[in-house]
C-alpha cells in the first residue's frame, strides 16, 4: 500500500500553540486550597490522576501547591483516588 504525499500517517499540523499562563500568578485572588474541590477538579483528568504542568499551563511553584492540595483533599475523602 502506497501513501501518496498528502495522506501519510505520520503527517503533522505546523504552527506553534500559544503558551499556557498559570491562572493562579495571573489572578490575585486566586488562593490554592484543599477545601475547593471544584477548582482542584480542572487539574485531575477523566482517570483521576493528577495533570502535569504541560497541559494545565501552572508554573512550578503553583503546580506543587495544587498537587499538594489535591493529596491532602484525597486522604480527607474530599475526593477520589481514582475515577468514579
């Protein structure tokens, strides 16, 4: 099976994407805590596990704050270990 040049598999999209900016730094009045699981909510996936930095756009110092405070929420049963 031949593959023409317009519909290869390994074909690629150019452009650069925009880089994410950590909500957190940006809003003054966002605070980090345990108790707020509806915001801890957008930083676990569909599987619940904990999203990296890379695709929630949160800077190091805040994505340790997040990781801590989705931890602390999980062992306070305020959220689930692992997807509903």
């Amino acid at each position: 099976m031949a593959y023409t040049k317009g519909d290869s598999p390994m074909r690629r999209r150019g452009g650069r994407r925009r880089r994410k900016v950590c909500t957190f730094c940006t809003e003054a009045d966002a605070v980090i805590d345990y108790k707020d699981v509806a915001t801890l909510k957008k930083y676990v996936s569909e599987r619940g596990k904990i999203l990296p930095r890379r695709i929630t756009g949160t800077c190091a110092k805040h994505q340790r704050a997040v990781t801590g405070a989705i931890k602390r929420a999980r062992h306070l049963a305020l959220m689930p270990y692992t997807a509903e």
